[in-house]
C-alpha cells in the first residue's frame, strides 16, 4: 500500500493498493547486527516466512549491496 501524507493538513490517504500475488502475513522481518569476515559488525534484514526456523539448516538467498 502506498501512501500520501500532506503534512500541513495533517491527513493521510491511500493513493494505491497494489495487487499481491501472497500473503504478507506469511512473513517476518527482524534486524540483526552481523559480523563480516574482518570483524566489522554490518547491520543486516531477515526476511523469512513465519514457519520456517532460524536453526542454520535452511537454504538461504543472500543479496547486498555497498552503500
């Protein structure tokens, strides 16, 4: 859902609502501080679905980039 805030009439509204091909509910998000190989702690979002633990056994999709 996106949104539009006008900040000196302090109102908001829906200005679209895109179709989804899931259910957001399914997943999760947490932040998490992890270190790199030198040490350097680099801050990180798991995203997961709700059923599936974080137990170091799950096949994982690691995608970054340098900011």
């Amino acid at each position: 859902m996106t949104r539009e805030a006008e900040a000196i009439q302090r109102e908001i509204a829906t200005w679209r609502t895109p179709a989804l091909t899931f259910d957001p509910r399914a997943f999760t998000t947490t932040s998490a501080m992890i270190p790199s190989a030198d040490g350097t702690r680099v801050h990180a979002f798991i995203v997961r679905r709700r059923d599936v633990g974080r137990n170091g056994s799950n096949p994982t999709l690691l995608w970054g980039y340098g900011g």
